[in-house]
C-alpha cells in the first residue's frame, strides 16, 4: 500500500513486505505500542515544524529528506523490536520512486539506502549548452587600414555548439554614411536621419549556390570550430575616409558574416567589424604662398597690426613627416600699428573642422564641431611692435586624416594665430595702469592634409588612374582565396583583333573574317549552360530617409539641435 506522510506533502513512499507495515499486522500489540508513540513524536514534529513555519522559515529539500530517514529508521526498529526474529527481512529498506525535476531535468531520487540518501543528477539541462558562433577574422587585425587597389583577406569562424543545418555562410561588406540631426517643431523635436549606402557586396563562402527560381538545399554541419578563408579586393576609387564627427554623422567600412538557415529559418550573424578606410589623396607640388591680414580691435573699426605669415606649401603630409622626422616650418611677421605697443605672446592652434548637412523639406540642417589637434607656445624675443616670429613644430599624426568632402560630410583645417600685445610708457616700461590698452587678436590659416607627397606620385602603382567615388561605378570584389589576384576581365575589341592586318599580318583578317561568319551550330540551349554566365553590376547607391517624434530632451546621444537654413543646395 501507498502511505503518504502528511508532513512532506508530494513525496510518495512505497511499502515493501517483511517491513514495519506488515510486522504491525502480524503483531498487532506491538502495532498499537508502535503507532502511540509514532504518534506522539510526529505530534511534536509538527508542532516544531509549525513553529519553525511561525517564524518565517521555510524546509528545504534537505530537511524533508532527513526528518523522513530518520522517521523511517525509527518505524523500522520499532518494528524489528515487536516482530518476531524470524520474519524480520534481510534487507529491511525504505525507498521512494525517481523524481525528475522539470526545471533542470536532472533525476533527484530520495529514499534510505544504508540511512544515505542519492542526489543524482546525470543530464545536462539545454540552458547549459552555449550558443552557436559566428565572426570574422581579418588577416592583419584591427590595425589593418583599408585603402584603393588593395586585397583584404581573412577567415569566417563557426564555433557550432550543436548540429547546425545550414543552406550557406555569406560575408557581407558594405560603406555606409549616416547624418542624423535633431529638429525642433513647434511643440516637439523630431529626429531625422539620412543613411546613404555607398556599396554592399557579399559572397558565399559555404554551401549551396544561390538559386531565384528554386529552393537552395541544405547540408549538416558538426559540432566544432570551421574556418572559411575569403578574399577581397578594393577598387582603385576613393571614397571618403571613416569618420565619426560631427555628433550624429558617421561614415563606418562594416564587415558581417551570416549563416543562412535550413529552409528559411532563422541562422546566424555575427556581430559588426568595423575597419578603418583611408584613400590616398597626393598633395600637389610644394610651392610657398603668403598670408596677409589687418587685425582689429573688437569694433571691427580700430586697426591693431599688420600680419604675414610666408608658408612654404598648401598641403601637408603628417605620416611622411613622421616618417622622415622632418617638422612643420614658417615664418610669422607682425608690425604693430599704434605707436607704443609691443608684441608680448604669440600662440598657434591647429584646429579640425568637421561640418554635416541634411537637406530636409524644409530647408537644410547644419551641424559643425572643431577639435583642437594642436597647441604651441610661440616664443617672442625683444621687440619694438615690429618682430619676426620662426614657427617650427611637428605636425601630429593622431586625430589627423585627409581633408575631404563627401555629400553630407566635410572637414577641413585651420592653423589659428594668437597676438598679444601690450600698451608701453615712456620710459619703455610696460604700462600696467592703462590696461584698456592691451590687446589680443588673432587669425586663420587655411591649409589641407594629405598622405601622400608629390614627389612619392610614381611609388604607388596605379596612382594616377585613381578615380573618384562620385565617378567611378566600380565596387569591392570577393575572389577566390587560393588565388594571388582576382581574375581579369576579358575584354575582346574589334581594335585589338584588327591589329595584326594593320601591321600587315594575316591574324587580324583571320579574326575579323571570324568575328564576321555566322556560327556553324546554334547556340547552347539555356538550360546546358554548366554555370551562370558571370557579369560584372556596376556599384549603386541607395538612399533611406527615416523620421519620427520625440519628447524634448530625449536621445541626447544625437547632440544639440540643428540649425536650418533656409537654402535647400545639395552642394557645398
């Protein structure tokens, strides 16, 4: 028979015969005394155990189990005690059947084994099992700089958990340039956003090919680390070079793997790389240029000084000058023209300018920001207003890329000149009571940052057949990894085939004989084709506009408001 003690409510045990259930009805003296005192200990235990419950405790899993052993134990030597010697068992034992907890799924089985109780836990719950992975590892890491007219490659990594059923794992790579400006309404903001993508091309390293009018097939894939090695090569185009600035403008060269599931499941994807791009911009030959300015008092109406500044060219490469560990020179003149001023302190700062637009309905959004690169103190010697100022520094590499404009993005630099001067008396002396007279002021330089000299234009292969983004229609091109270089073309022309009869050769007839007779047989039937003849797509861009409402004061992260002008240009 089942007896279920009312004090573990939920744990069943079984009766076994030669036990303390069947002693009591073979001796029923020895039953009554047994169940008396059985009665008057479980009496006491649940007063303990309804004052436990009082004070706020709670029986674990560990005290149900000893209090029933010991329980058990008790009933079984009162019974072995009242029962004659030889009915008493060999093996007087009291077990429970297997409990499977349903939130592991391990097997907890309770009961006394030699007044021991078995804690079993012998599977492993699902939620235990990590999740399957998928990344991209880029030969060179993440100091690798892409640039025009180089090949990237690296590996698709799958760290497979489990059996996977996958149909194929592509790599994606694309360039994307993102302008998001804040709005005010009249009563609200509104946040708008301009993602222009510049190309997005992928590959299938894995699987089956792609297929518009059937179902791809799927294949297994075993538990363990795959390695699938890609490779790609830049075309020879600038593009505009990785930005985040200003606040809400980025321009981002983002790598994704994907493994595309069984039947259209839901797969994989791994997280966003995202690598640096450079182009190669080439500074023009150096030729030295003059700057020219009057500077005034702040009424814009009082002439303070006369400023020259000679530098010796208009674009500057920080990376040669590192390379070569050659500093940044000039020469500043400055002549003051108030009788009795001279020049105390002079200071130069290198300054980044970033600006981003979007042009929305109702006028254009501006946003800018300036970074300070650089700050130099200019020594000053004696002077008499009038005095010549050698500047000479290292140009920084750190925070510097070339000068560019994309269609919404532009930076730009300035070399920033500080004057100060100061009001002296007669006797030469600096006149410290007439402070009104002092005066600071200051000017910008323009000036442009490239990486690469003039003089290093032939180093570079294929150099001067760079094209721009804005012109070319070439994309990034994945190729087989095994090989060196991606494949070429095949261009056939009538020119090159002719060319062997000009030179008074019989080839270039032959050909143009060939060019020129109509095909012996038909041509293939569609479906006898072994592969998809391959086409080279020109790059296209697309553009998304996304709009929506928000509270004032919220998404902070996208900078202060934007201001609209009421010009709509799409030019700069």
């Amino acid at each position: 028979m089942n007896i279920t003690d009312t004090t573990t409510t939920g744990i069943h045990y079984l009766s076994i015969p030669g036990t303390s259930a069947s002693s009591s009805q073979n001796n029923p003296t020895a039953s009554t005394s047994s169940r008396s005192s059985n009665e008057g200990r479980t009496n006491s235990n649940n007063g303990r155990d309804r004052r436990r419950r009082s004070r706020g405790l709670s029986l674990s899993i560990v005290d149900i189990v000893s209090s029933t052993t010991s329980r058990n134990k008790r009933n079984s030597t009162s019974s072995n005690h009242s029962a004659p010697s030889s009915e008493t068992p060999t093996a007087s034992s009291s077990s429970s059947p297997p409990r499977t907890n349903n939130n592991t799924g391990s097997t907890i089985t309770t009961g006394t084994n030699n007044s021991m109780t078995n804690l079993d836990y012998t599977t492993r719950p699902p939620c235990d099992i990590e999740p399957s992975e998928l990344s991209i590892e880029i030969e060179g890491g993440q100091q690798l700089i892409i640039r025009p007219n180089r090949i990237i490659r690296g590996n698709v990594i799958l760290k497979a958990t489990d059996t996977l059923q996958a149909t194929q794992i592509r790599i994606k790579f694309r360039a994307e340039e993102v302008g998001t400006v804040r709005v005010r309404e009249s009563t609200f903001e509104r946040l708008d956003q301009l993602k222009r993508t510049y190309f997005s091309v992928d590959t299938k390293v894995w699987g089956s090919e792609a297929s518009d009018f059937s179902i791809k097939i799927w294949e297994t894939l075993e538990p363990g680390e795959h390695r699938f090695p890609f490779a790609l090569k830049f075309p020879n185009v600038n593009f505009p070079p990785s930005i985040d600035d200003p606040t809400g403008f980025s321009i981002h060269y983002i790598w994704s793997a994907h493994l595309d599931g069984a039947g259209f499941q839901p797969g994989l994807r791994s997280r966003e790389y995202v690598l640096p791009y450079r182009p190669i911009i080439c500074a023009p030959p150096s030729q030295e240029w003059y700057v020219k300015e009057t500077l005034y008092k702040s009424d814009k109406k009082t002439p303070m000084a006369h400023v020259t500044a000679l530098l010796p060219q208009h674009a500057f490469c920080p990376e040669f000058f590192l390379a070569i560990d050659e500093p940044f020179h000039m020469n500043l003149h400055v002549e003051s023209i108030p009788n009795g001023m001279i020049i105390t302190g002079a200071m130069l700062s290198l300054k980044k300018h970033y600006e981003g637009r979007v042009v929305l309905q109702e006028g254009t959004a501006f946003k800018s920001s300036i970074r300070q690169i650089l700050r130099s103190t200019l020594s000053v010697t004696g002077n008499d207003g009038n005095v010549s100022i050698p500047i000479q520094f290292q140009m920084p590499t750190r925070l510097v890329s070339p000068s560019f404009a994309s269609k919404n993005i532009r930076v730009y630099y300035t070399l920033t000149i500080h004057i100060q001067s100061e009001n002296v008396g007669r006797n030469g002396l600096i006149n410290t009571m007439k402070r009104p007279n002092n005066w600071s002021g200051q000017f910008s330089i323009p000036i442009a940052i490239a990486n690469l000299p003039n003089d290093h234009l032939l180093r570079i292969p294929d150099l001067t057949s760079i094209q721009s983004y804005m012109r070319s229609k070439e994309s990034p091109q994945f190729f087989d990894p095994s090989l060196e270089e991606p494949p070429l073309p095949n261009h056939h022309s009538f020119y090159s085939s002719t060319q062997g009869e000009e030179r008074g050769g019989g080839e270039g007839e032959e050909a143009f004989m060939m060019m020129n007779t109509p095909p012996l047989q038909s041509p293939p039937n569609y479906f006898s084709l072994p592969s998809m003849p391959s086409s080279n797509q020109e790059r296209i861009e697309k553009v998304e506009f996304k709009s929506r409402a928000l509270k004032p004061g919220y998404s902070p992260e996208y900078g202060d408001l934007a201001i609209i002008s009421d010009v709509i240009d799409d030019e700069w």
